[in-house]
C-alpha cells in the first residue's frame, strides 16, 4: 500500500504531513502490489494529481528508479530496407521494378553492413562511396540513384531520418544518340538471314511494339490493321494502326516468300502449328542470333525504317 504526504518547505507555517491545501512537494512511500518499497518525491503540488499517479505506481509489477529515458534503437540499413521493399510489394509493384530493388536492397545492406550498419549513418559521403562500387552505364546509374532517393523518401516519411541525402547524389550525365532507321539495303539482308523469325520482325517494323509486347501478342488484340493492348512493361494501353505489307516490300532475295495482308494474318502465321506437326512457332535467342542483329535493340529503328 502506498501513502501520499507533504514534506513541507521552510517557508511552509504547516507541519501536518497529510495537510493538503499548501503547496509543499508531494511525495509517495509504501510498497507497492509487487512488493516493491519505494519512497520518493511525486514532482507535484497538486494532491488529485498525485492519487492518480499513487494509483498508476500501484499497479505497475516494478517501479524503475530515478533513470534518464531509454534512447529507442536506432534502425539499421537492413531493417529499413526490409520495410520498404513490404511496402513495395503490398502496393503490387510489377516483377520487374521488384527484381531491381532487391538487387539495390542486396548491394546496399551488404556495403552498409561493412561501413554504417546505422540508417541515420548512412549520410551523403557514404553514399558518394557506394555510388563508386557501381559498375552501371549512365543510365542506368541515374535509374538506381532514383531508387536510392524513394526509399530514403520511404525512411523520412515513417520518421526514421530528417533529411533525404540521396538528393545530394547527382546522376551521371548521359548523352543520347539518336536512333537511325535501317537503310533498305539493311533491311533487305535482315529479312534475307530472318529464316522462321520473319514474321516476329515484321511485327516488330510495323507496329512499333517492344519485343516483350510483340512476344506476349495474342490475336484477340488486333482488329483488322488496328491492335491494341497493354504494354507488359508500364501496363499502359497501346494502340497501333498497321498498313498492308508483305515480306516483298523489303526486295528480298527469295521471291517465294509468304505474303501477309494484315497483322491478323500474320499473326495467324505464327501462332499455326510448324511443318512438322509440333507446337506453334517460337523464336529463341539462339534464333535471334543467327540474323545478325540483336531484335531488343534493334526495334526503335525496325519501326523507324516504316
């Protein structure tokens, strides 16, 4: 049981120590459920105030003694990081855009573990020496420092750190090329070394699709010359109006090839079961290969050369 009492002041006329209309300290003693004694000062004037504090510290299983506050944990760069990519996957973020922070997430923990394992450690300078383990193009660096920024904006907004030091991280300048049509000589010797990837070339000259769009077309998506879709990349809509063409308009040297009318038409052709009887035609990278042209970068200037 615990009892509450004044320990007057020498300005103080009263020495009665359960008065209660003075203004002298109020201080607590007795033992509390626990069994623990305690005897000490409320740091209150105010008799009420100290019965609801005299009921708090009867309940409490131990009193701790006269401490400074407990500092809470600081959060590692590890920690932080496992929060943001829970978040990025409860937001339903694609594969793609996942794969890349996991390799983010990977490479910083395993630099941070070794420098700062501490987020609020994890300052400009540091980062500037991150950056220089990197062994990304341009572009591609400018992209991770753009992750970089998000998830230390995720760490501001859950009140981990003050300050974004990403945002001191400049990206590397990047000059861009221009991208050129193929020639018609060009085309010709790639419709020539095509072979069964002819009409995956077309597709990719006269509708401008990327290769994962062109590779995941089904034809559902086309409407004569029209096809629409969305894109496997952003999950935009895309909408592309083709002309009648035909493997002859490039000049090819084998005069007997097969003709295609509309996109539907040749999308037929690749989704019809091959010669000898087996499943529908696909195009490996090994196939890829042999016509001496790469079709992933090659298509901005497939659709150029329209």
């Amino acid at each position: 049981m615990l009892t509450l009492y004044r320990r007057h002041t020498r300005k103080c006329s009263q020495q009665d120590r359960y008065y209660r209309r003075c203004k002298c300290p109020v201080w607590v003693e007795g033992t509390t459920d626990a069994g623990q004694y305690i005897r000490r000062s409320l740091k209150l004037n105010n008799w009420e105030r100290a019965e609801e504090e005299k009921r708090e510290l009867e309940g409490v299983e131990e009193v701790p003694p006269f401490s400074k506050p407990q500092q809470p944990k600081a959060i590692t760069v590890r920690g932080a990081f496992a929060a943001f990519y829970e978040d990025c996957q409860a937001r339903n973020l694609n594969d793609s855009t996942l794969r890349k922070y996991r390799l983010l997430r990977d490479r910083l923990t395993d630099f941070a573990g070794l420098h700062c394992p501490s987020l609020k450690e994890l300052n400009i300078e540091r980062l500037r020496a991150f950056r220089s383990t990197w062994k990304d193009g341009p572009r591609a660096a400018g992209k991770k420092i753009d992750r970089l920024r998000t998830f230390f904006r995720f760490c501001i907004d859950n009140q981990w750190i003050e300050r974004n030091p990403a945002l001191s991280l400049k990206a590397p300048l990047v000059k861009d090329r221009p991208t050129l049509p193929f020639s018609r000589e060009e085309m010709v010797k790639i419709i020539d070394k095509a072979g069964v990837a002819l009409a995956f070339i077309l597709t990719l000259r006269y509708t401008g699709m990327r290769i994962s769009d062109a590779a995941m077309l089904r034809t559902s998506a086309v409407d004569g010359n029209r096809v629409f879709l969305y894109t496997q990349k952003t999950g935009t809509p895309y909408m592309s109006l083709s002309p009648r063409f035909s493997p002859t308009c490039c000049e090819p040297s084998n005069p007997s090839a097969v003709t295609f009318s509309s996109v539907a038409s040749l999308l037929a052709w690749i989704h019809a079961p091959t010669c000898g009887g087996g499943s529908s035609r696909t195009f490996s990278r090994k196939q890829r290969s042999r016509m001496g042209i790469l079709i992933g970068s090659a298509t901005p200037s497939l659709w150029s050369s329209c």
